[in-house]
C-alpha cells in the first residue's frame, strides 16, 4: 500500500502534489487556529502532534498562501529554524538511513536510491562533492534553505513568527499566547538522521566554509554562527 501511493505520487506534477497537500490540510489548520510551516529536519514532528494530532508534510508560507489564501489571511502562522550546519548534517544522516533502519519507521526520505553513491559515503565527500553540485533549489526539501520556506517571492519574510528549535519554550510561549491555553511540545520522532550536540566534530575548516556558501541567506537572516 505505502509503495502504491508512493508511485501515485509520483505519477503527479510536483506542484500539483504540493497544492493538494496544503488543500487537504487546511481543515486542520483552521481546526488549531494556527499555520505552523515545518521545514523539515526541524524538529516539527512533536509540533504537528501538539498542534493538530498528526504529522502534517512540509509545504512553504508561499504555497500556503497561494492554495489556501482565506485559511493564510485568516490565522496566525509561524516556524521554526535551525543551526544550518547542524541542520546539514541531520539532513545528510537523515538521506541515507535505508529503509530496513527501524529508525526509519516513522518518516523516511523521497527516493531513497538517489543517496547511495559514493559521495555518501562519508559526510565530508557529500559536502564537497555533492551538495554543491546543483542549485539547492533543486534538491530534496531536506537539504533546500529554510529562507525559502517563510518568505515570498521577493524575499520578504511572510510568517507571523519565527522561533529556533534550541528555543523552544519561547515557541510554547508564543504559542500559548496567540491560541489563549497552554502548549507543551513533545520530544517525538527523534531518529537516528538527528545531529548530535556537538555536530561541530562532523566538519573540519572545508566543509564548514562550503556549508557557509551555500546556506549564506539562512546564515545571515536568522543569525547563525557555527
């Protein structure tokens, strides 16, 4: 069955994939009388269960307000963001867990195949060699910058709040505050693909320069520092 839908989603255009996913779930949105925007490796997992009882997909502000535009104007919305080479390296984890990993159980990423080559074999050959190959753009939502989630097309941030996942309980307050009761997240689907605390071991003075370059806007708009 899981393989069945798969390939029916496959046989979709990507954007008419992606308004269906942000259509169907409007409903819950407005049910929570929040729009949380999960970019993903962001620790959104335990959010989607706080706030609507179920995992909820990724989708952009922009497309969110495209397909869902009365849901988009009517509710607050907000994301979070993450270090972005902490955030590189769960990705890079995440990419290449296969799917006999039990960790793996709850979320796995699209066409696992496409991570098997050599520059996966260690995390320093997928920086340098594959990463920056290809506009980011173009890659899996995993490894594409957060900017691109919560601006517009002028790059315009579009959210009504931006909290950082090593911040939580400033989202829990924000929270609390916009819907008037108390919000607890959770610590749900914490798998293998998440980088540890000290991710700064993961890289050396290439690699940390390379992911820099390419995460640049994420860097400067949210003010990361390595």
């Amino acid at each position: 069955m899981i393989q069945l839908r798969q390939h029916l989603r496959d046989a979709l255009p990507e954007p008419i994939h992606r308004a269906q996913l942000a259509i169907r779930r409007a409903a819950l949105m407005r049910r929570a009388e929040v729009i949380f925007i999960h970019i993903p490796k962001n620790a959104g997992f335990s959010i989607n269960l706080a706030l609507y009882g179920r995992f909820m997909g990724h989708y952009t502000a922009r497309e969110v307000a495209r397909y869902c535009p009365g849901t988009w104007r009517r509710l607050p919305s907000f994301a979070l963001t993450r270090n972005p080479w902490e955030r590189c390296l769960s990705a890079y984890r995440f990419a290449i867990q296969t799917p006999t990993d039990p960790s793996a159980s709850k979320a796995q990423i699209a066409h696992p195949h496409r991570y098997t080559g050599v520059e996966f074999a260690s995390f320093k050959s997928f920086v340098q060699e594959w990463l920056p190959a290809e506009p980011l753009s173009r890659r899996d939502q995993v490894f594409r910058p957060q900017v691109d989630y919560v601006t517009d097309k002028a790059g315009q941030q579009i959210v009504d709040f931006i909290g950082r996942v090593d911040a939580m309980a400033e989202v829990e307050i924000w929270l609390t505050h916009m819907l008037g009761k108390p919000i607890e997240i959770g610590h749900e689907n914490r798998s293998a693909g998440a980088a540890p605390a000290n991710y700064r071991h993961a890289y050396d003075d290439q690699t940390a320069e390379i992911v820099s370059k390419l995460y640049a806007q994420d860097i400067q708009r949210f003010g990361y520092k390595f």
